[in-house]
C-alpha cells in the first residue's frame, strides 16, 4: 500500500490525474511470501484470484481510494 501511495504522490502530470487529483489509471499489486500468505492492493476497488486448499477464491483487494472517480 506504501509504493501505491508514493506512486500516487508522484503522480504530477495532469494527463494522469482526474480533476478531483485522483489518479486516472488503475494499478494492482499481489503479494505473495515464503509462508504462503497472500494480499491484494490496488488504487480503486477490485479482485485478484487466488487457488488454496479450499479451491478457487475471488477476493477484494485492499483499495487506496475506496470509489472510482466519476468518468466526466
């Protein structure tokens, strides 16, 4: 969550951000340790696919902003 932050704050050409200051693209990391253990985050809402023991999950990853920025 910290790169999508710093990616953000980097952020500066106009082209790229909405009028709000939102950025105007999406972007979505998956995370994956040594344990096993697994995350999602992205910049707006979305889901990432994930196959476990218990079989095929869809699951949320953690957003930067919770809402996509209105297409005006």
């Amino acid at each position: 969550m910290e790169t999508l932050r710093r990616i953000r704050a980097n952020t500066v050409e106009k082209r790229l951000l909405e009028k709000t200051g939102e950025p105007r693209f999406q972007l979505q990391f998956y995370i994956l340790n040594a344990k096993g253990e697994f995350a999602g985050v992205s910049i707006f809402p979305s889901k990432y696919a994930v196959c476990t023991e218990q079989g095929p999950q869809s699951l949320d990853c953690e957003a930067l902003y919770p809402n996509r920025p209105s297409q005006d």
